[in-house]
C-alpha cells in the first residue's frame, strides 16, 4: 500500500506531493515544505556521518507504522514514498514513479525544473500506478 | 565485433575502425531503403525543445500554432517527396478522396507508424474533411497548462498534412483541435478545408453520367 509520494527538487523545495490514502493526518501546506526541507536536510547530514566514505544519503527509514524510501536521481531530484511496512518491492515501484515522471514531466515542454509540478498527464498516470498496486495489497 | 577482431590483429582492428568512421554519409544511402525508426523519447525531448523555443519566440497561442504549423510544414514537403517515391513508385493522386485516404494511411503509417484513427467527411461542409488520431505520438507526453487550453499541439501535424496536400496540388487549410473521447483524453481532430479551385476541378473531375 501506497500513503504517499513526494518529489523534492535540488534544492530542496517540494515539487510536488500527493497522498494516496484517507486515512493518513493532514498537514498544512506549509507542513509539507517544511517536511520536504527537513528531507533534503537529513539526506545530507546522513550522507556526511556515514562511517563508510562515498555513502550515498538516506534510503530507506523503517517505523512500526510506516516505511520511507528515498531515491536521488543522478540529478539531485529526491523521490520519497511512504509505503505501509510490509509493502514489498519497493524498488520496483520506485522506478516505476521515475519513469512516469521522466515521460511525463521532464518530457513536458511547459514544465519548469524550479517549480511545483503541474501535469494532468503525470498525476493521472502516477494514480492509476499506485490504484494497481494498492489494489492488489487490498 | 571491432573488439574481437582486435584480439586477432591490430591491422584488421585499424581497417574496421577505419570503416565504422567512414559509415555512408546519410546523403548518399539509397532513398528507398526501409524505414529508419526513431526512438520515441529521442523525439519527445527534440519537440519539446522545439515548443519551448518557440514559446519564447511568439505573441500567444495561435501565433505559436502557427508556429508550430510552420514547422510541419517544413516536414511535409519533405516528407511527401519521400513517401511518395517510397511507397507509391513516384505516383501522385489526382482526386480529393484518394489524397485523403493517402495522408490518412500511407503517410499516417510511414510517419507514425501506425494509421490514423477515422477519416470523416464534415456533415455541414462539402469542402471540410476531418482526420482524427486517437493518441497521436508527438502530443502523447505533453499536458498542457490550463492557461493554454486552447493549444494543441497537433497544429505540428497540422502543418505536415497542410503541407503535403499543398503539394500535391490539393491547397488546403488545416487546422487540429483536441477532440478527447472516452478513454482517449489526447485525442486530435484535423479539420481539413480544401481551397475553392480543389471543389470545382474535383467535379469537373467526376466521370460525367
């Protein structure tokens, strides 16, 4: 099951976000920019105190209730998804949302790279993604 | 295949590196050789530089329709050489329907790689035909903004069709219009409105009864 997507740009401002399950709390829009900042933040610091030199940042956080995975594409876009803990195949998925994203953002002549998303086409495919796998979980 | 031959000999790996760099030069391969395919991001990307660009260049919309037509344009006189030595043995069509059915399949197919959708002749009109495509390739990634709900992108194809009827004789105003139907939300009609003088040589054409 899929609770959410969110993309954050290079500079850590949210392009664009989107909740696939009612049952989550709300937050405010200003919630969500300040969530995606404090994202982009955390990725850089884990990247730093890696004991291992040359790790990339965070990828994935695990809780009871939910599982947080995060993608940086080669340029510096992040792609989190909020799954239910036993979703599987998670990395499939993600993929899967990069490659909507690909055809249908950054193949979309009015899209500008600074600016929240806004592409009927990417919202109705990416939903019609995440309807298939959360149809199946259920 | 450079590679194993270099295991061989250094000799015969210089010769075939010699004629990877001296490949036909696209000038001189033969015209009617097969259809080249081209990846469908390759093109998606090239276009919607080419929006961009021009997006840059105009005074709203309908001037970047035009645009737009004008690149089409560009393509379709070339293309209708092409296709028409390619497919049709250099024949040209003489009459208003065979044309049609020429842009909406040959030149649809060659171009696409698929046929169009329908060919319809308008009801109101004797001069108007439409030609529509379901989910035509050179829109099939873009979502336009609600400021610009009036653009279609397919006034490129537009420009093709215009093109290729006004070479071969048959002048025409084209223009595409979103037409979204149910599970086909990028759905593009063509209307193509044929020139006074293509009406009357066609009856003058008709076998007299």
């Amino acid at each position: 099951m899929i609770f959410s997507i969110y993309i954050i740009n290079k500079a850590g401002g949210l392009v664009f976000n989107k909740d696939y399950s009612g049952s989550l709390e709300r937050l405010s829009n200003n919630e969500y920019l300040v969530l995606a900042g404090t994202l982009h933040g955390i990725h850089a610091i884990t990247a730093r105190i890696s004991p291992v030199p040359g790790s990339s940042g965070l990828e994935l956080l695990e809780t009871d209730t939910f599982k947080l995975h995060c993608f940086q594409t080669l340029t510096g876009t992040k792609f989190i998804l909020i799954t239910d803990p036993n979703q599987t195949s998670s990395d499939t998925i993600m993929r899967r949302i990069y490659e909507i994203y690909s055809d249908f953002v950054m193949k979309n002549p009015f899209t500008n790279p600074d600016m929240p998303i806004r592409a009927e086409l990417f919202e109705a495919n990416l939903l019609r993604f995440v309807r298939l796998i959360n149809g199946a979980a259920g | 295949m450079a590679g194993r031959l270099s295991m061989v000999n250094t000799a015969s790996f210089e010769n075939s590196r010699y004629a990877l760099a001296k490949k036909i030069p696209i000038l001189d391969r033969t015209l009617s050789k097969g259809h080249a395919e081209v990846g469908i991001s390759a093109f998606a990307f090239l276009f919607s530089e080419m929006l961009q660009y021009s997006q840059k260049r105009v005074n709203g919309i309908q001037d970047l329709e035009r645009k737009l037509a004008d690149f089409g344009y560009r393509v379709g006189i070339r293309a209708l050489e092409l296709i028409t030595w390619r497919d049709k043995g250099g024949k040209r069509e003489t009459r208003v329907l065979n044309v049609l059915y020429f842009v909406h399949s040959v030149m649809w197919k060659s171009l696409f790689g698929k046929q169009a959708d329908s060919l319809e002749k308008s009801t109101d009109n004797e001069d108007e035909y439409m030609i529509s495509d379901n989910d035509p390739v050179v829109t099939r990634y873009i979502s336009v903004p609600r400021e610009y709900s009036s653009l279609n992108c397919g006034a490129f194809i537009a420009g093709i069709v215009e093109a290729v009827l006004d070479g071969s004789q048959f002048p025409a105003r084209v223009s595409a219009h979103s037409n979204p139907m149910e599970g086909y939300p990028g759905r593009t009609t063509l209307v193509i409105k044929f020139d006074k003088s293509v009406m009357e040589r066609e009856k003058d054409a008709e076998p007299k009864r």
